[in-house]
C-alpha cells in the first residue's frame, strides 16, 4: 500500500466569531470533555430541576486550560434531553467563542443542538452501523457539520485494527459517496480501549492510527481517558498516551483541559513534532506561567505582612 501523499485534511469547526482548524500540521486540537453529566450525581441533579449553572463553571474551567472546542453532552436521564442539549449550546455559545463538539447518542438531540448552534460544529458521533449511518449522516449534511466516526458496528467493537480499517472505510465510502460530505469533515475515532483490561490494546491502537493516516490521512481524535480507566495515576498514563498518539497521526482528542500535565504534554509534542513554529506557544505559555505564579507568590506575601500587621496592631 502506498502511503497517503495528497492534501493536508483540514477539519473547519467554527462558533458564531472563533475558526478552529484540526490538521497534522497545526497544533493538537484539546476538545474540553468536562460539560457532561456521566458518572457526577449532582450535576445530573441540578440539571434535572433545570438549572444549568454548573455548565458555566465548567466553560470557565475549560477554557482557562486551554481547550481549542468545548464537548458538550446533556446525556441525563428522565430529561428532555433535546431541549436540555439546545439550551446547554446557546448558554455556552453565549460564555466563550470557542466552537462546540455537540455529544449525544440521540438523534433528535444532534438536530436540536445543530438547530441552534451558530457556526460549524462538530458532531460526536456515528458508527458504522446501517441504520446510524442513516440516520445521523443526513443531519451532517444538512446543517454543515464535521463528524466524528467510530469504526465498530452492531457486532462488535473490533479488538483488531484489521476490523477497524474495514470499518473505516465503510464509513468514508457511504459519508463521501452516498450523502455528499466531504473526507476532510471526517474525523475518525480509532477506538482507544482501557489499558487495564488488556495490554494490547494501546498497541493495536497506535497501529490503527498510523493507518488510518497512512491510507487517508484523515484526522482523528480519542477520548483520551479511556486509555487509563480503572488504572491509577491517570494523568501520567494520559500524558505519555497521547503523544504517543500524536506520532502516529492523532491530530486531537476529547479530555480533561483542567489537568496541567495532560495538557503540557501535549503541547511540548506539538513542538516536538513541528507543529509550534520556533516554540512560540510553548515560550508564551511558560513565561504566563511564571508570571501567574510570581503574581500569587507577591499577593500571598502582601497578606501574610497585612495579617502580621493587624496582629502587632492588636
């Protein structure tokens, strides 16, 4: 097989002001994970009495780690998730520019928030599966969107990239043949599998990204905590995961832009790897870095002489 030589694939996602590019020769593109109810109680509650104010927090949170495309899935059960999914997008559209991956399993809640949402989104996500192809890819379609692809089917989730490049191909096949999208707004989930239940998995997925770019060259992404589930010290398998990852062709992945460590890594590989010209983002964010942290060291310093002063006062 020879290796993919055309054109850089260049995923456009887009807010109403803000253009983000997902491509191997820009900066890994960090889509923040942290808007979704799954696995926190509280969040789930409050969502159900219709209160969305975690959701802020969340942006906030987010964007201050620095995530290029913020996830968004309302996935709560006994909700109008439709309704809850349009409303979580315009209140995020309403916070920050960055453009949104719209998350559900639920066909009427991508129209939904597709329906609402200003810009170019990302849709997260179909399989190969017929009747999921069928039913999600028209939406794409229609509202101009970038989807997101996992290469399993109603069998199975592959446990070999043989399977999974199979797979791959039958959904660029019916998503460029049959409804029209374009390759480049394919992005391809190569299925990155808890390294705790079989250590295999990471290699098989690691071979399944280098394919894929080799054949393709498409874009792709991971949930990156999938690998480390049910591990301890998650961060640290995370962080040496993905620029593992991104040597291969990864060119984003979905996770937690709150965890420093995480988020470094990935930016010292981009200027390993060529994609942060003469490292001016990683100066830029190191010399923040220093700045913020002088900053807190001098307010801490003010409030110490502040609170030895009252108390000599007393």
């Amino acid at each position: 097989m020879t290796a993919y030589e055309g054109p850089v694939r260049r995923t456009v996602l887009r807010s109403a002001t803000k253009e983000v590019v997902i491509a191997s020769d820009a900066p890994f593109c960090i889509i923040g994970e942290r808007i979704n109810p799954t696995g926190r109680r509280l969040f789930q509650e409050q969502l159900r009495a219709g209160d969305l104010s975690l959701v802020a927090k969340d942006v906030a949170a987010q964007v201050a780690g620095g995530a290029d495309v913020l996830d968004v899935n309302m996935g709560v059960p006994l909700t109008d998730e439709p309704e809850l999914l349009s409303k979580a997008i315009q209140l995020v559209q309403s916070l920050t520019d960055l453009p949104i991956c719209i998350d559900s399993s639920v066909v009427e809640a991508l129209e939904a928030g597709l329906s609402v949402y200003q810009g170019r989104a990302l849709v997260n996500s179909v399989t190969g599966e017929d009747e999921r192809l069928e039913a999600i890819l028209p939406l794409v379609k229609k509202y101009d969107a970038a989807i997101i692809a996992l290469p399993n089917d109603a069998d199975e989730i592959p446990m070999d990239w043989e399977k999974r490049i199979e797979l791959t191909a039958k959904i660029v096949r019916v998503a460029t043949e049959e409804y029209g999208i374009a390759i480049e707004d394919i992005v391809i989930d190569p299925l990155a599998m808890p390294i705790g239940a079989d250590p295999t998995v990471g290699r098989t997925a690691l071979r399944t990204i280098r394919e894929i770019h080799d054949r393709w060259g498409l874009n792709m992404t991971c949930g990156a905590s999938n690998v480390s589930f049910g591990m301890p010290g998650r961060h640290a398998i995370n962080a040496a995961w993905l620029p593992l990852a991104m040597a291969e062709g990864m060119t984003s992945a979905i996770m937690d832009a709150r965890t420093p460590l995480i988020v470094e890594a990935v930016r010292a590989a981009d200027l390993l790897l060529g994609n942060d010209e003469w490292g001016m983002a990683w100066i830029s964010a190191f010399r923040a870095k220093e700045a913020a942290a002088k900053a807190a060291a001098e307010a801490a310093a003010e409030a110490a002489a502040a609170a030895a002063g009252t108390d000599a006062g007393a």
